[in-house]
C-alpha cells in the first residue's frame, strides 16, 4: 500500500495513525514533518491538522505523502470527500473574460496554471477554483484589470457553489 | 452604509468577522465575531505604523497578512481607511483575498462612504510619532531603513 501515492488513497477527511512497526526516531525528519507527527492522534483529520499547522491543503497532503510513503503513518480511515466537478463551460467563461483582459495570451495563461496546480479541466474540483483564480490574477499587472478580472469571477463562483 | 459589503465578506465561509476604520483609528462599520473595542484600537494603531513605516521607506503595502490568536487577519488598505478581517480558516484564504478585493474595489466606488472616510481621514505617518514602539515594530522599521 505504501508504494501508492497518498494523493490517490485519501484527502482531507483521511484520518492517521502512528505506525506500530516503525518509529519517528528511526529516520530523519524535517521540523514540517515532525509538526504533522505530534497532531496524529487517530482522530484528526488532514484537514483539521493542515487547519492547526496553518498549512495549504497542498502542503499538508505532500508532507503526509512524505510520512506515509517513509513507513511513519498507516491510514485509519478513508472517507474521501465528495468532490463537486468543475463544468467545462466554466472554463471557457473564463478563457473569455481573462482574453478580454489580457488578450490572446489567456488560454496559454490558464493552461500553465492548470499545470502548475497538477489540475485537469475534466476532473477539477470547485474548492480548487478560488486558488486558480488567485494564481492566474497574479499575472495580471495592472491592478484595475486585476480586479475587474476578479470581480467576473467571483460572480463565476458563486454561480459554481450555487449549481 | 458599507454594510452591504461587509456583509459580502463575513458570508465567505470561516470569517468570523470584519470591521472598516478610518485612518484616524475610528471603527466606521462592523459585522460578526470581533474582539473588544479596546483590543480592535490597539490593532488599528499596530497595522497603521506598519502601513506607515512601509510608506516613509518608499515601499507600498497595500495588504498585510498575519496569524494571530489561531486567526488569519488580512488587512487591506486605502488613503483613508483600512478593512480588517479575521478568519478560521486557512481553505478559504483565496476566495476571501479575491472577495477582498472586489469589496474594497467597491467600497472606494461608494461617493457617500468615501465623504465620510475622509472626513475622519489622518497622515498615517502621524501613527509613526506617537507612543513607544514594540520590539517587533521597531524590527520591522529597521528593516525598511
């Protein structure tokens, strides 16, 4: 099992342990690393210790990743979250706001981010979408179009929550 | 007044609350959770003289962000006021920094809000020359030097 990739097994609501077999003392961990083991009491989620630590959902699933691929975790429970699907045409609402905005270049932009945040447009879940357009405005330099940008989108995802 | 748009912020799931003040430390509008008067005042001076310390080295900070008290506090600021909020949750942050924006945005299109805000409107720099400086203010200064 541990040669699987946690990021396929479990999120957020995945709950840990600590391994019977193997003990923290026996590898080398970096202070992150040693953080997430003090929060694994069998009940916490990796959402309610990535809330503790004030880490992104990211950065906490990598550093169990990181914990669970050495042997240090084992899972106690997998209920993986529903996720709500992303329609496509979300995508092209966007791909004609932010061309408005920048130009031709905006498909280009959003197929770099994608690929940056490891997300594809046919599986993408709704709670990755605000980081997306955070990520994507922040290549937007002049400050009035930033907003306006935002402004689009944020109407966007309120129709997103709301469907 | 800005009512409707702080309404617009403490909807964002996890935000527990949010407050508009002017640059001379008055609270003109509040909705949700929040701490004590006193507390909010000491916090409004603290981000003043950070704002006010960035602005006499030359350099802009037009959002601070800190976690405090188990809280993110993002503040966002214009000339003549600043908008605080105080958040839970560190899974919302980007679609509250994004609805931030858009409210600032708005709040600075609303004429009636804009007459009173500069009305009680202040130097920030003032902030700079009044009282004594904690440790961490006075690193912050020196650093900017």
């Amino acid at each position: 099992m541990a040669e699987k990739d946690l990021k396929d097994l479990a999120d957020l609501k995945a709950i840990f342990r600590l391994s019977s077999t193997k003990s923290p003392s026996e590898v080398t961990l970096r202070s992150a690393e040693w953080a997430i083991i003090t929060q694994i009491d069998g009940h916490k989620s990796i959402g309610d210790v990535a809330e503790i630590l004030a880490l992104s959902t990211d950065e906490a699933i990598n550093l169990f990743n990181g914990l669970f691929q050495k042997g240090l975790i084992e899972i106690l429970s997998v209920a993986k979250e529903e996720k709500k699907q992303v329609p496509l045409s979300f995508f092209e609402k966007l791909s004609e706001e932010l061309t408005k905005i920048i130009g031709p270049v905006a498909p280009y932009l959003i197929e770099d981010t994608l690929w940056d945040m490891e997300i594809k447009k046919e599986e993408c879940d709704v709670r990755k979408i605000p980081e997306m357009i955070e990520a994507i405005s922040e290549e937007i330099p002049d400050e009035l179009k930033r907003v306006q940008f935002q402004k689009v989108m944020l109407e966007e995802m309120k129709n997103l929550e709301s469907a | 007044m800005a009512d409707r748009w702080l309404k617009e912020v403490n909807k964002v799931d996890g935000v527990e609350g949010v407050f508009l003040a002017s640059s001379k430390g008055k609270i003109l509008g509040k909705l949700g959770t929040l701490y004590p008067q006193d507390t909010l005042e000491k916090l409004i001076t603290h981000l003043q003289r950070i704002i006010a310390a960035f602005q006499v080295a030359g350099k802009n900070a037009t959002e601070i962000e800190f976690y405090w008290e188990d809280r993110y506090v993002i503040c966002k600021h214009s000339a003549n006021f600043l908008l605080v909020t105080f958040c839970k949750s560190a899974k919302v942050l980007s679609l509250l920094r994004i609805t931030l924006n858009v409210v600032l945005a708005n709040i600075l299109e609303d004429k009636k809000f804009a007459k009173i805000s500069s009305s009680n409107a202040i130097d920030k720099t003032i902030a700079l020359r009044k009282g004594f400086f904690e440790s961490d203010e006075q690193l912050l200064i020196s650093k900017l030097k």
